[in-house]
C-alpha cells in the first residue's frame, strides 16, 4: 500500500505564455501557499486546499495582460499532473466519491473516479459572465485540464444559485471534499479498486 507521506509531487512549467511552479500533496493538513496573477484564483484554490486538508504551494505569473486564460488553464494542468503523479499506483484508494456542498442559496455537486479515464461533464449556468474581472468560462477550462492531466473522470453539477461567486465556490469547496475521499486510503481494499486489477 503507498504510504500517505509519499504521496507528494512537483512540477515546474515553463512556456512563452506562464512560468508556474507547483508542488501538492494528497495527505496534508490544509496549508496553501499560492501566488499567481489571478486573484479569484487564488481564493478558490485555496478553499479547495482547506476543505480537501491538502498541502499546495503555487508559484504563477503568466499574461495577464492579455486575458487570466493561459495562467488558469496551465495551474490546471500542473495541479492534475502532480495529482497523477503522487496517486501513483493508486493502490488502496477509496477511487470514488460524491459530495454536496451548499454555500448560502447555492448548491454544488462534484462526482469523482479515480479512473485513469480522464473524462469531464459540467452543468452549470451562472448569473454573471464574470467574478470581479474573472471571467467565469474559466472556471470549465481550470476543472477540464485538471480532469485531463489527472486521469480522472470529473462530473461537475451546479444544481442552483443566484450569487455567481457562491456558486463557483460551492464548486471548489466541493472538489477539495470529493477529492479527499476519493483519494483516501481504505485499509480493506487490497490492491487497487478495480476488477482489472490495474487503474
């Protein structure tokens, strides 16, 4: 069975477009250090640390003088990449969860497995396009390129809402919760959780 303090990973990435430095491990106590460019960003992925009790350092500057999208999309990236990594065999995960989280008048709903079948749905309309100066339409690209690098299969449901940042947060509070579990060592499960035998 792995053994939870090895369950860590970094990554550096470097394009013309962001230069990120990403550290997470699974089996944390909720500490976040994260500086990026993106404000909003920063919130939610410091709510997804505190309710997942991960341990996440993040190091980002990207263009953002154009627009948030490169240096959204790339921390995504980084953070599904070192999840893939510290899981490694996956052996005695729980690999499933489903979680509710309601943040005031709005209710989310993350659906995981640990798959290694990266797959992702979304069902969310939002009030407003934007949080402040972030636009909302990112919030699909940062959980689809942590879906894909990950290898997981991701469903997210925003199931109602009228405050558009309650309804994001709800989402990310949720994931941290959903990813937890799912990810948590089960002392019954010998091996990996799959008929197959191999995740």
């Amino acid at each position: 069975m792995t053994e939870a303090k090895q369950r860590t990973a970094e990554v550096a990435r470097k394009t013309n477009e962001t230069d990120i430095k990403l550290s997470f491990g699974v089996d944390g106590t909720g500490t976040a250090n994260i500086e990026t460019d993106v404000p909003f960003l920063n919130h939610m992925l410091d709510l997804f640390v505190k309710h997942g009790q991960f341990d996440l350092t993040v190091d980002a500057r990207g263009d953002v003088d154009i627009d948030d999208h490169h240096t959204v999309e790339d921390i995504g990236i980084c953070l599904g990449h070192t999840l893939r990594e510290a899981l490694g065999d996956k052996k005695g995960i729980k690999r499933y969860a489903s979680v509710f989280v309601p943040m005031d008048e709005a209710l989310a709903q993350v659906v995981i497995d640990v798959s290694n079948r990266p797959h992702f749905e979304y069902r969310a309309e939002y009030p407003s396009e934007h949080i402040g100066s972030f636009s909302t339409e990112l919030v699909h690209e940062f959980l689809w390129k942590l879906a894909l690098e990950a290898r997981i299969t991701l469903h997210v449901i925003v199931h109602y809402g009228r405050n558009t940042h309650h309804m994001v947060e709800a989402v990310f509070k949720a994931l941290g919760r959903a990813l937890d579990e799912a990810t948590a060592i089960d002392p019954r499960v010998q091996g990996v959780p799959s008929t197959k035998g191999v995740l």
